[in-house]
C-alpha cells in the first residue's frame, strides 16, 4: 500500500490499531508524528490488567529504508515497580498472617499508589477502596490481587551508614523549632562534618516542638539534614506545630524506645508535623524521611492527636505501626510506609506518582520478568 507524505502518520495509527488487540484492556493515550524526512514515530500507553505489572507501554518506530517503510511494533514493559503507599513486610510471621488489617469504619484515600502485603490482609468493615496485593489471602478488601509474589526489602542495607557516637549518654534534647540547628552540647548533641548534608546525633529522646508553623531547619533549606537519634525515640510534643523539610531522622537504637510518640489526642491534646525527607544525591539517607534501625523491634501506637504529613518513605521494618489519628501525602505527593504490621484506626490520604517520587529520590523495588515482543511490517511507498 502507496502512503503519500503527510498521510504516514495516519496510516501508522490505523495499522497499530488493526494489529493491537488490547482485549480487556484499555489504550490510555496515543501519538503518531510524522517528521520533514518521512519518518513516523509513535507512541502509545495502555493499562494492562495483570498480576506482574500494571501497565505495559507499546511503542511503534517507523523507519525509511530502500524506498520502503518498515513498521515495528515494541511492548516493553518498563513500569513494574510494586508502588505501594503501603507495604507490610511480615517477617517471621506466617503467610496467613494478617499483618494489614483496617478496622470499623477508617477513611482511606490512595491517589496512584495500593497497598500491599507479604503476608495476608484483612479490611474489617472498610474495602479501603484501594488496589490490594498480598501474597496471601485479602478478605474484605476492594480490588483484591491474592498469591502475588514477595518484595524484598530493600533499604534494610542502609543501616550500613548508621554510626553511634553517643555511648551511653542519654542526656536528651528538646528542639523548639526556629529554622536553625542545635548547638553541639555534652550529653545531648553531637555534630558531625559531611559532604553535601548536615548531621547531628542526639543523645537520648528528641523532643519537637514549637507552634505557628515552625520549620526545624527553614523553610527553603539550602541542604540537607540528617538527625540520627541513639539511646532514645521521638516525641512530638503536645500542640507541637512543626515542619521539618529536607530532613531525614535515623532511629540508631541503644537504650530507650527508639519509635515515633504523638500527645493522646484525648482532652484536646494533638500535635502536627510535616517532614518531606532528604533529596540530596550524595546524601545516602536520601529519600527517607524516618529510618528505624531494621535491628530493632518496637511496636509503635499513634493516637487520635496524630496528624503527620509525609513526603518520603516511613521505614519500621519489623514493627507492629497502629495508626489512629491522620497521616496524608505531603506537597510534594509522593508518600510510602513500609512497616512490619500496620493496623489503622483512623485516616490515610497518600498518593504517589513517577515525578514526585523521582524528585523525591523515593526508590521502589521493580519485579522481574519484563517480556518484549516485536512484529513487523512493510509499507510501501
């Protein structure tokens, strides 16, 4: 078949249509461009219903070639990464082992992102109205994708760059948000020089405070700031209003209770915090905005006086985390929690997507097994 110039374009769209058999699936976007020289290119999104991936990018390339054209059709599938707002990781548990469970009547509002379990799930008396993937069995829950494969952990191998300094001292800290860092100070503070971010070790629990919308370290930091907590956790303190930008916390363990601890939201207590995590590409602790040593197994409660935004990845690995109060995406939109067991009570409102994830430095594991099938065909002039 004779294409004259000017029409290739619409004669490429034509045949990929006729040849592409979606079946269930749906074609998402579409565009076929044709160049001064002849050359048509093309691309083409659709959404595949599948266990391993969620969408599968079809691309088409047209190329002259001895007074022909040759068209070639790719399906690669380059988007395979898990993509969970939520992710339990059950370890030691059984496969039965319900270790995402949502109780009575939670509110739960995912944008981009699903929820995902190694283990099994249940939503009790709520769907969550969300994707749910689980290597076991899912009861009650929306959309449900059962016997899907495990995801490793893979930011387990971070804890390399924790180093404690502190000994055993366990002096303590409260830091009253104003912009700027503490002072080095015995038994409390400990500053340490590094390329590209700051670091300061905190010598027992770290207390956040301040209201009116302070910022720990500014509102526009100029880098970022590492806060590695040994011999103690973080306590947000009551009517605490604080944001915290660029900033990732490393629970190093030791003595104390190395969780995250919000006033009871009882009586009118409550407290606020946002933290969108550390992006520097030399700073290793990049992307995460709370870090628990993998080392440690704390159970972790938040009340109903929680209300924490989060830009970055919440990481307590072998941690049972029961969420009571409020937990949302920050501005930047790219959320993640990764926790042993997770158990909400309350409200969750996170999204995620490729742009904010990638300037967030959030990074995700991708599963295996991307196929690619080619076919050809000869149009000619």
């Amino acid at each position: 078949m004779s294409q004259a110039a000017g029409s290739r374009a619409a004669a490429a769209s034509e045949f990929f249509l006729a040849n592409l058999n979606p079946g269930d699936n749906t074609i998402v976007a579409q565009n076929f461009a044709e160049a001064a020289s002849g050359d048509v290119t093309a691309s083409a999104r659709i959404s595949v219903r599948t266990s391993v991936m969620s969408a599968i990018v079809p691309y088409m390339s047209l190329t002259r070639f001895s007074g022909a054209e040759q068209a070639t059709t790719t399906t690669d599938a380059p988007s395979t990464g898990e993509n969970s707002c939520i992710l339990t990781l059950g370890e030691q548990l059984t496969v039965s082992s319900d270790v995402m469970t949502f109780n009575g009547s939670p509110s739960v509002n995912l944008t981009g992102c699903n929820l995902r379990s190694n283990k099994s799930m249940d939503c009790n008396g709520h769907s969550t109205g969300a994707n749910t993937y689980a290597v076991g069995s899912i009861v009650g829950c929306s959309f449900a994708h059962s016997g899907q494969p495990v995801v490793p952990d893979i930011y387990s191998n971070l804890s390399s760059n924790i180093v404690k300094l502190c000994g055993a001292s366990a002096g303590g800290y409260t830091w009253t948000a104003n912009g700027t860092l503490p002072t080095a100070a015995a038994n409390q503070i400990i500053r340490v020089s590094q390329s590209g971010y700051s670091e300061i070790h905190v010598c027992g629990d770290l207390t956040l405070s301040g209201t009116g919308s302070t910022t720990l370290t500014g509102s526009a930091p100029a880098s970022d700031t590492v806060v590695v907590v040994e011999n103690g956790g973080i306590i947000i303190g009551a009517g605490a209003n604080v944001i915290a930008n660029q900033v990732t916390f490393v629970l190093a363990g030791g003595s104390g209770s190395p969780i995250v601890s919000w006033p009871n939201g009882n009586g009118g207590n409550a407290a606020s915090l946002s933290l969108s995590a550390s992006t520097g590409s030399s700073n290793p602790w990049r992307g995460m905005a709370i870090y628990e040593n993998p080392s440690l197994n704390f159970d972790m409660t938040w009340s109903s006086g929680t209300n924490f935004s989060l830009d970055g990845v919440l990481y307590f690995p072998r941690a049972s985390f029961t969420v009571s109060g409020q937990v949302v995406s920050g501005p930047m939109g790219c959320s993640k929690i990764v926790v042993g067991q997770f158990t909400l009570n309350g409200s969750v409102d996170m999204k995620q997507s490729d742009a904010a994830c990638a300037a967030m430095q959030v990074s995700q594991y991708a599963f295996p097994g991307a196929t690619t099938t080619t076919s050809t065909v000869r149009l000619t002039q």
